[in-house]
C-alpha cells in the first residue's frame, strides 16, 4: 500500500508536466522544454506566487485554471500523507498500550471446565493476587537456588 501512495504524487507531477508543457510550452520560456516544464511544477512548493504571475500573464483562462487544480493536487496528497502518518502513530501507540495493559494470566482447572461446558465463570480476576502468587513463585525459586548454591 505504501509503495502506491508513493507513486500516484509522482505520477500526477508528470502528468502536471506533460500538460504544463503542451500548454505552455510556445507562449512561455520557462515551460519550453519538458525538464524546464518538470522544475517549474516542482517550484510550485517553494514559490507558488511566481507561477501563478507568470501563467495569468500569458494565459488569463487557462493559467489560474491550471494553478488552482495543481494546489488542490498537491494539498490533497499532502492532507493524504498527514492522515496516513496520523494514523500510523495513533495506531502503533495504540498498539504498545494494548499489549502493555494486557496480562497474561494463566486459567485455572475449574476456569476450563466452566469454558467447555459453557458455563459462565463467577471467578473474579484480582490483578494484585496475580502479583502476589509471581512473588512467591520467584521468593521459592530464589530460595531454590539459594540452596543448590549453599550444597556446592
């Protein structure tokens, strides 16, 4: 998906060159040639107002005309990518909060039981026993440990 959203502005600033330069190309120097045509699109990002003079300049109809459907061109595939790069980041950081939140909790015989026979479980989950028994599974393997290293 990413590598399509790279090509369609690519794609549309050629296809802004092509017509900039049938257009534009015998009434205007700066349009003459198709890399001169290709840099003139591309300066729309750095001087948007010298295009705009010098296509109303020579063409009143058809140069604001073709000014105002490049802007809306390129705003929309920039308004694209910001909404894209958005999203992106709301859902990765959406993503580290949900695994973050989630505990991993191990069901008990009964809980199994319940589940297959479709009962509904009146189990409660306490986050802090769950700390409470990793404690002292750690507390006997540290003493587990402590032992082996005592006989050694």
């Amino acid at each position: 998906m990413a590598v399509k959203l790279f090509y369609m502005p690519m794609l549309a600033g050629l296809a802004f060159t092509f017509l900039s330069n049938i257009l534009f190309s015998s009434t205007n120097e700066n349009f003459s040639g198709f890399w001169l045509s290709y840099l003139m699109v591309n300066q729309y990002f750095i001087k948007p107002r010298a295009i705009y003079r010098e296509l109303t300049d020579n063409h009143p109809f058809i140069g604001p005309l073709f000014y105002f459907l490049m802007g809306m061109m390129i705003s929309l595939f920039f308004l694209n990518f910001f909404i894209a790069f958005l999203n992106e980041a709301y859902s990765s950081i959406h993503n580290q909060v949900r695994i973050e939140s989630y505990k991993i909790r191990e069901k008990t015989k009964m809980e199994y039981v319940y589940e297959f026979l479709g009962i509904e479980s009146k189990i409660t989950y306490d986050p802090q026993d769950d700390l409470r028994r990793k404690e002292r599974e750690m507390d006997k393997d540290f003493m587990v440990e402590l032992k082996r290293l005592k006989c050694d």
